[in-house]
C-alpha cells in the first residue's frame, strides 16, 4: 500500500470514528454537551480562537473587501490567496464547530 493510499485509509478511519461517537463530536465542538455544569465556565473553542481567528477571521480577505474596514482600523491581509481559498472551501469543518461548549442559548445584539 502506498502513502497516499495508507493516509487516505488512515483519513476515512478516523472520520468514521468521529461521525460514530457523540462524545468525540462534543469534545471537538461538532454538537453541544447533553447536560452543562451548572455554574462551571463556558469553554472556547481553541481552534477557532487560536488558529481561525488570528489567522482568517481578522484578516482582510485578498478576493473580497469587506464593507466599512478602509476607513476605521487597519486589517493585515490574508497570508496567501491559497490558505484563503482552504479557508473558504465549503466542506472546511471548523464552519460546522460551535464556537465555545455549552453553547449559548441566547443571543442579545
């Protein structure tokens, strides 16, 4: 077996293992806890505030500028126009995390 068969193998194996367990699912952010701690602290997402945030999220977007940023604040740019695109890619799964477990509930603007 090749190394790109055996990865493949290897991807598949453990995307099964995630789709099959709902605590897995829970601790990777897919869906929310069954039963939060009372009085215990939210917890955040540390993909998405360590590594989709500083490195997507507030980054000036190469084929899109966003309304209003020009004149208020200044916005580093994306690092390449391919890491966007990786971003932007519609079956990239952090779109599918919640962003912190238990989840809110309510939302107040």
């Amino acid at each position: 077996m090749s190394f790109w068969q055996s990865s493949a193998s290897s991807l598949h194996s453990w995307n099964s293992l995630i789709k099959s367990s709902r605590k897995i699912q829970q601790a990777l952010f897919y869906i929310p806890v069954e039963t939060p701690v009372p009085h215990h602290p939210r917890t955040k997402n540390p993909f998405i505030t360590d590594i989709i945030w500083p490195e997507f999220i507030h980054r000036q977007l190469l084929s899109y500028t966003r309304p209003g940023t020009a004149c208020c604040f200044e916005i580093p740019d994306m690092a390449s126009k391919k890491r966007e695109a990786a971003y932007l890619r519609p079956e990239a799964s952090w779109q599918n995390m919640l962003l912190q477990q238990p989840p809110n509930c309510i939302v107040r603007l």
